[in-house]
C-alpha cells in the first residue's frame, strides 16, 4: 500500500527539519500548495504566517538588540523578513522540491521562484501556528533563524519602501498604513497583484502593481511615498 499524502517520506523528513510534528498533516500540505495546484491553497495561512513572523522576529530583536531605537529595530526587522532572506530559508528547508504547483506553473519554473518559496515559507510558519499555537510558530521562527546574524549593523542595509513609509508615518505620529488587494490579473500561475496603500490622515489611497502580494504592497508603498513627500 502507497503511503497517504500526509505520510509520505518528504513530509516526514521536513517535520524533522522544522522540528514539529503536525497533529494535522493536512495544515502542512496546505502550506505547501501553490494556487495554481488547487483551491484549496495556501495564501490565506501564508496571510496569517506573515502577521505570526513578524512578531516573532520583533521579538527576537528586541531581546538581542534592545539597545537600539524604533527605527533601526524595524530596518532590521525588514531585512529578516525580506523575500531573499525568506527565499534562502526556504531553500534550506528543501521545499523547492516539496512545493505543490499547476503544471503551469512547475513548467515555468515556479519550485526556484523567490516569491512563491517565501510565501510558502510564511505559510509554513502559520501552519505550525494554527496546528500548535503561538509558541510552537515562535519556537519555528527562532530555529530557522539561529545560523542568521543578527547585529547592531544590520539597520546599515538599505530600507525597503514599506519600511521607509511606515518609518515616515511613525515620525509623524500618524497611524501605519493600510494595504489591500483590489484586484488580481491573469493566470493563476502568472497573476499580478493590484494593491492599494492607503493613509487614513490623507484619505489618500495610491496603488502598486506587482507578481505577488508583497510585490504589489512594495510598489503601492513606493507610489505613497511620492505622494507624502511631495507635500
């Protein structure tokens, strides 16, 4: 008899690199399917995965680096959390040969894509959340960040353009901004992502378009920082 899905060697093999067993191997299936292979998908726990690192690099940095201000605290926290971090992790772990894509899209070259191998990193992580709770997911982050260096001079790194605005909002006393997705574009192995950046003080909403959701955030973020410091 074939091994079941949730039991097969690869998945056994990446719970013992993640160093979590899954009481519901189905959430680490789901992490790992790509839109393109299925409905039933991973953004929305990549969606949740996303808020879950945050906090736990955040945290991470405030106990190793507690010395530094707000702003460099963020800048280091963007670098940890940017796609080519995410996407070195991700290939660490070996899910480009674990990823569940469209023919489409594994034609194309999707399992080496730096944007689909961070979000399935993310979504990894928020399976780990919704299977265990917060502390497993922390416990997840900290372990596939022990080999990173973390250091005073990581705020030295050039700042992404969400930081940048939401660096800029802070200083002001102005509240982060908001991003939604307004629309997406073409197949579900090519799509575009449209996505707006709003800054409720302004009533002012500016768009971005871009290959995945954060690629979309980032544009929609430089479109924003045009607007505000154009005041």
């Amino acid at each position: 008899m074939r091994p079941s899905l949730t039991t097969s060697p690869n998945l056994l093999a990446l719970q013992k690199r993640l160093e979590h067993v899954f009481s519901n191997p189905k959430l680490l299936v789901q992490a790992l399917t790509h839109r393109s292979f299925s409905s039933d998908h991973n953004e929305r726990i990549e969606f949740l995965g996303d808020s879950v690192l945050n906090l736990a690099v955040a945290s991470l940095l405030y106990e190793q680096l507690g010395e530094l201000p707000e702003g460099d605290l963020s800048r280091a926290r963007a670098n940890l959390v940017k796609q080519d971090t995410l996407h070195q992790v991700a290939v660490f772990l070996g899910l480009p040969d674990m990823l569940r894509l469209g023919e489409g899209e594994a034609k194309s070259g999707g399992q080496k894509r730096p944007s689909i191998l961070a979000d399935a990193l993310e979504a990894l992580i928020g399976a780990v959340y919704l299977d265990a709770g917060y502390e497993a997911a922390s416990s997840l982050v900290r372990r596939l960040f022990k080999d990173v260096e973390i250091n005073a001079q990581m705020p030295a790194i050039g700042k992404d353009p969400k930081t940048e605005l939401q660096e800029w909002l802070q200083g002001r006393k102005m509240n982060l901004p908001i991003y939604r997705v307004v629309g997406t574009q073409g197949a579900a192995h090519k799509q575009t992502f449209d996505v707006e950046c709003e800054i409720v003080e302004y009533r002012r909403a500016e768009r971005g378009i871009g290959g995945s959701r954060r690629a979309g955030e980032q544009a929609a973020a430089i479109a924003m920082l045009a607007f505000v410091k154009a005041l």
